[in-house]
C-alpha cells in the first residue's frame, strides 16, 4: 500500500472546483447529496485499494482548522 497522500495534490484545484460547483447548480439539496455520494463511490472504485479508503475514511473524519 503506497501512502494517502494528504497535501496538494491537483494542478488546477480552482479548476476542479468550479467544475465540481458547477456540476451542483440547480440541484435541490437532496440531489446534490447523491452526487456528492455517487461522486465518492466513483472515486472510491478508481481508487480501489481497501486499505487506502480506509485510510482516507479516517483522514476525513480528523478535525481540520
């Protein structure tokens, strides 16, 4: 298993984020939920590895600020 990577780690993060904001507009709350879910699991299938989503489950859960 190669380590979770933690620190900044997208080229174009701004460009990601717009996409990502633009992808939610319209969307009532419950819609945005599911594509923030399904979101999570085709990344989480690109990813593959158990233990790393293991691993990133936890980094998640970690306070931040």
């Amino acid at each position: 298993m190669t380590e979770l990577v933690l620190t900044p780690n997208i080229g174009t993060a701004d460009d990601f984020y717009a996409d990502l904001l633009e992808a939610h507009e319209g969307l009532s709350k419950a819609e945005s939920d599911a594509l923030n879910a399904r979101l999570i699991l085709v990344l989480a299938n690109q990813l593959g590895d158990p233990q790393m989503l293991r691993a990133a489950i936890a980094a998640a859960k970690l306070p931040r600020g």
